[in-house]
C-alpha cells in the first residue's frame, strides 16, 4: 500500500559508537524498531564505504566492523526485525553512486559545509582532498535511495546531506522518469535529541575521530572510566550552575547528557533541569551526570561483552543482513537502470 514506511539509517564502522551516536542516532533506531509495525521496513548500514574516505589501518578497520555491528545487536537491534548489514557487502550502493555521480553537480557538492571543514586551508595536491571525500554524499544518497528509503533519521550535522539527496533524486526523476520514479524522494527526520559534545573540548561535537579519548564516553566504558572522564569534563569557573551553551558550553553539554540520559528527569527542559541543580557543587552534577550515563550505557555494556565473543552469532547476524539487504536493494537497482538504458 502506499503507507509502508522504509526506513534507513547509517553509521560509520571507525570505532566503538560513543554516547553522542547514541543520544544522537542509535536510540532512536531502536525505539523505531520497537514501536512500528510490520509495515514499516528498518534498513540500517554500517557504512564502511564511508569509513574508507578517510585512510584506516585495515586490521583495525575490519576489527571495528565486528564491533561496530555487536553494538548495534547490543543496543537492541534485532536482526530478525531490522536489516543490518555491511555496506560494502551490497554493491548495489556502489553502483548506484556511479550512476548518480554521472547526475550530481559539482559545484553543489563543493559547497557542503562537511567538504568545507574537512578541507579548509588545504591547498591543491594536499593529501587530503581525495575524490571520495568530496563526493561521499553521492555515495550517501546512493545509500539510502537505492533501497527506496521514505524516512531517514539523522542527526542535525546530517541534513545537508539529507537535502542533497532528495535533490539528486528529483533532478534524477525530471529527467529519466515521468516525474514520480524510479527514485522515491525521502524525508529527513532530524533527532530530537542535541549534538552531544566533546567532554574535554565543548565547542566541538562528540565524535569517534577527536584525538583525545577522554573526549567520549564510549558504550563500552566501564562504570570507573565513565566516572573518570565525567569528573574531567571541561566545565568553566563561573558561580552554579545555568543553561547557556553559548556561553558555558561545558556545563551546557553534562546538563544536555543529564537531561536526555533520563529522558527529561521530569524536567519541561534543560533550562529547568538546570534551575533544579542551582546550588549543587559541580562535582554533585557530574556525579548525576556520572548515574545517568551509567544506566544508560550498563545494559548495553553487558550484552555486548557477550556477544563479542560469539563469532557464529555476528557471522550470521551479518549473512543474514547481507541477504536482506541485496534484496531490498535490486528492485530499484534494476528500475534505474531500465530508465537509463543500461
Ligand atoms: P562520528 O561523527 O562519531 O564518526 P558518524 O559520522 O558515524 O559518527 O555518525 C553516526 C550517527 O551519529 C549520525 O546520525 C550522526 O548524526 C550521529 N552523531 C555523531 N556524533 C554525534 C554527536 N556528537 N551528537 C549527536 N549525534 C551524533
Ligand atoms: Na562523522
């Protein structure tokens, strides 16, 4: 009918997922597991195509592979329900960024502020501006419309590349198709959740990348280092505590991971939240900073430690994904390619 929903979403396979991926994105993937039905299809990638846009050691990369898809069984993914698979095990993504690239404008891709930042400064020949790099939200657009994806969840740094993909795929529609196909043109759905910061550099995002990892708290983190990298967290001298992320963007940040850690605490919002601790010593606030967090990332620890030590049961999880995702993927493949005259 014309109501199934198709979801797809992705992360990058560069490391353990951190509490920012997880406020930011991973929850929602399996509260939107959990709370649909069967008519809702859940398609979620670990990209490591993308992972490749930047050099990485290839033992370490295929390690983080493994690990990266136990955490998504640990969060609570279920392969039975949701399709989670390795990008790079479906071609069919690959090929339809090929198509799409012959589609794309350069000059568009040149200015996403995610191109901009990576290579900002860097001047012809720099190692860095790579081709892939550059083009990666065609690969992302390829990702997501090869498998007819209506709704897409991202975090907010996402949308350009969101916005980028619907245009590719209604320019791809005016020209080859009757104006509605082959492409389905999907919709963004921004995480509610806020970007989570870095704990010891609050004007940067929480990321798998930051060179510091005492900067993220990662969802394998012992109760001990989740405790050590909160009371380290960056903060400022200013007298009690206020929500102003401008201006005290480190107790802005543990206020913001306090707050959607206990799913509001029964606060209206951060500011409240906020207005409530007034009067507590810093060290009070991490230590609720510290408890949230920690009932947040126990669960998840503790069946990830089982299941990375079941090789047949990710070896299968990533078969089976494979599968799904080939399937998913060659009807529209196969549009496309009618369209064009391939
Ligand atoms: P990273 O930037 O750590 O490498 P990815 O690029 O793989 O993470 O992103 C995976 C998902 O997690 C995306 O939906 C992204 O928007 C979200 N995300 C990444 N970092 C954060 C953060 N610090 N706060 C909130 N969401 C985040
Ligand atoms: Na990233």
């Amino acid at each position: 009918s014309n109501s199934l929903k198709v979801i797809f979403s992705g992360i990058q396979p560069t490391g353990i997922p951190h509490l920012g991926n997880y406020l930011g994105a991973l929850r929602q993937w399996v509260h939107l597991q959990n709370t649909s039905d069967d008519s809702t299809t859940l398609i979620y990638s670990l990209v490591d195509l993308h992972a490749i846009t930047l050099r990485q050691p290839p033992a370490q990369l295929r390690q983080w592979k493994r690990e990266s898809l136990a955490m998504l069984l640990a969060i609570g993914l279920d392969p039975k329900r949701s399709t989670i698979f390795h990008q790079s095990t479906v071609p069919a993504h690959a090929e339809l960024m090929w198509i799409l690239s012959c589609q794309a404008s350069t000059g568009y891709l040149g200015r996403m502020t995610q191109w901009k930042d990576k290579t900002s400064g860097e001047k012809e020949g720099s190692e860095k501006l790579k081709l892939g790099l550059f083009s990666y939200p065609v690969l992302q657009a390829s990702d997501v419309l090869v498998h007819g994806a209506t709704h897409v969840p991202v975090g907010e740094d996402q949308a350009q590349h969101l916005e980028f993909a619907r245009e590719v795929a209604r320019g791809f529609n005016h020209v080859y198709g009757d104006g509605t196909g082959p492409l389905m043109v999907p919709e963004t759905i921004i995480s509610s959740a806020k970007r989570v910061m870095s704990l010891t550099d609050p004007e940067a995002k929480m990321s798998k990348s930051h060179a510091n990892p005492k900067s993220r708290i990662l969802l394998t983190d012992s109760e001990d280092e989740i405790r050590g990298k909160t009371n380290a967290a960056v903060t400022d001298s200013n007298a009690g505590v206020s929500y102003d992320p401008v201006q005290r963007p480190g107790v802005s940040n543990l206020i913001d991971i306090l707050y959607h850690c206990t799913k509001g605490a029964g606060f209206a919002d951060q500011v409240a939240l906020a207005k409530d601790l007034d009067g507590s010593s810093l060290r009070v606030v991490k230590q609720r900073v510290s408890d949230a967090i920690e009932g947040q990332v126990r669960p998840i620890r503790e069946r990830y430690q089982e299941i990375i030590s079941n090789d047949q049961l990710l070896d299968d999880a990533s078969a089976e994904g494979m599968l799904k995702a080939t399937i998913s993927a060659s009807a529209t493949l196969a549009k496309v390619k009618q369209a064009i005259g391939l």
